[in-house]
C-alpha cells in the first residue's frame, strides 16, 4: 500500500509534530508542503494531509498546493489538524480536498497546538501524539 504524509506547519512546528508521528507509526517519511517536492509519480492510497489554521483558514501555502495539485493519483486521504481554538480547520481541509474530488476517509483527527494568546501550553502533547498514531492505524486499515 502506497501511503504518503504530507503537511504544512509554521515556526510552531505543531502540526509537524503529528506529521512525524503518523509517518513513523506507518513506516513512512513526512513530507512539508512548500519545502519539499512532493510529486505523485505514482497512485497513492493514502494520502494524510495536515495544516494548522491561520486566519480562520488552512494555510494559503496548503490552498495554493491544491489549486495546483492533479487529484488523479490520489485514491483516499485523511486529515490531521492542529488549532488555537477553532477545530473547525478538520471540516475546512476535509472541504479542501473534496472540493477537488478526493475521497475523505473517516472523520478529521484534531488538536490543541500551543500558540499564543491561547491555554494550550505544550500542546500537542504525549496523549495527543499516541491518539494520532491510533489514528493513522485506524485510517490505514479503512483503506486495506
Ligand atoms: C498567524 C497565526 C494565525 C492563527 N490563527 C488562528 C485562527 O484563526 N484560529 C485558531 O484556532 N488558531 C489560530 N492560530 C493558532 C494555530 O492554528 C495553532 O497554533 C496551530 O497549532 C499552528 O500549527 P503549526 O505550529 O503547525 O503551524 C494561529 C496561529 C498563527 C501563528
């Protein structure tokens, strides 16, 4: 099965922390959006895309990659997401890449990244990153 992570994530690096998480737990590398080149030569069956939210958005980084992305190759994704407050960003990406006519599985996986102005000092943190290990099994069998 071919599966890929990829990711963006500011000098926060929270997000990444979930990146590399899952990547690990799949035997797989993490690649960062905007830094490297992420070509899909070939059919992928899951693809795990992360983003934090800036704005009320995903990352105009994340938006520009998928404007520009050929869904073809991408059979199933699933998405990761870090937050201040507002979790939403899970629904937002998932929008994101079924706007382009990729196939979601499950339901996003979400949480607290510290930032400031918000409670979430050392977020994500140990709990956070064994839930999203879980999680990159359990969207991995979906896919089986
Ligand atoms: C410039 C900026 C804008 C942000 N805007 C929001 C926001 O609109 N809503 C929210 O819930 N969190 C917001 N956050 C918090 C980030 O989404 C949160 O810290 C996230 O974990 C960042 O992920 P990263 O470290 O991977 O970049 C913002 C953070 C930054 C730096």
């Amino acid at each position: 099965m071919n599966i890929r992570v990829i990711y963006h994530s500011s000098k926060s690096g929270n997000t990444q922390k979930l990146a590399k998480a899952i990547a690990e737990e799949l035997g797989v590398r993490a690649e960062r959006v905007g830094k490297d080149s992420i070509v899909f030569a070939q059919p992928v069956d899951l693809l795990f895309v992360g983003d934090g939210i800036y704005w009320a958005k995903p990352h105009r980084i994340t938006r520009r990659f998928f404007e520009e992305l050929d869904p073809a190759p991408i059979k199933n994704a699933a998405v990761f997401a870090t937050y201040g407050n507002q979790f939403k960003i899970g629904d937002d990406l998932k929008k994101l890449l079924q706007g382009k006519g990729i196939n979601v599985v499950g339901e996003p996986f979400t949480c607290k990244g510290a930032s400031v102005g918000t409670k979430n000092q050392g977020r994500p943190d140990e709990t956070d990153l064994q839930n999203v290990r879980a999680f990159a099994q359990q969207m991995a069998a979906l896919v089986k």
